[in-house]
C-alpha cells in the first residue's frame, strides 16, 4: 500500500485509471462551480432573481468545497492500491 499524498509511488495502470476517474469528476466538478458562479452572478442584476441568485453562490460554493474533497478522495483510493511487487 502506498503512502498518502507520495508523488513517487509506482504508477501502475490501475493508478492511472484511477486517478483519470477522480481527474474527470474534479474537472467537472469546477466547470459546476464555475457555471453556478457565472448563473448567479447575471441574475443578481435583476431585483426579483436576487434569491436564486443567493442559492446559485451557495450550490457554487458547495462546489468549491468538494474540491479538495475530491483530491483526498483520490489519495485514499489511490493509496488502497496494492504496489507492485506487494502480491509476493
């Protein structure tokens, strides 16, 4: 088993599939932030969309949160890999 957070631990395939999963989900976890930022942002120039607007930060925000969720998410799956060599 690797160490957390070690950037020289073997890349096996598994790894890299991995990580590539977590890499999507994190992309397109920011391009929702992202939109929820842009979406509220255009509606708190209009009075009466002032409240979604509110909830459109809040959902951005959420988003913003779950970033480094996402990382320590692929560091824990990662780390549960076995190295090679550790079958033996």
């Amino acid at each position: 088993m690797a160490a957390m957070f070690e950037p020289k631990h073997a890349s096996t395939h598994e790894e890299r599939r991995v990580y590539g999963r977590y890499e999507k989900l994190y992309t397109l976890n920011d391009f929702f932030a992202a939109l929820y930022f842009l979406v509220g942002s255009i509606m708190f120039f209009y009075e009466s969309l002032m409240v979604p607007a509110t909830w459109c930060f809040t959902l951005g925000s959420v988003h913003f949160l779950l970033r480094p969720t996402i990382k320590v998410a692929r560091e824990f799956h990662i780390a549960q890999l076995p190295l090679p060599g550790d079958d033996e």
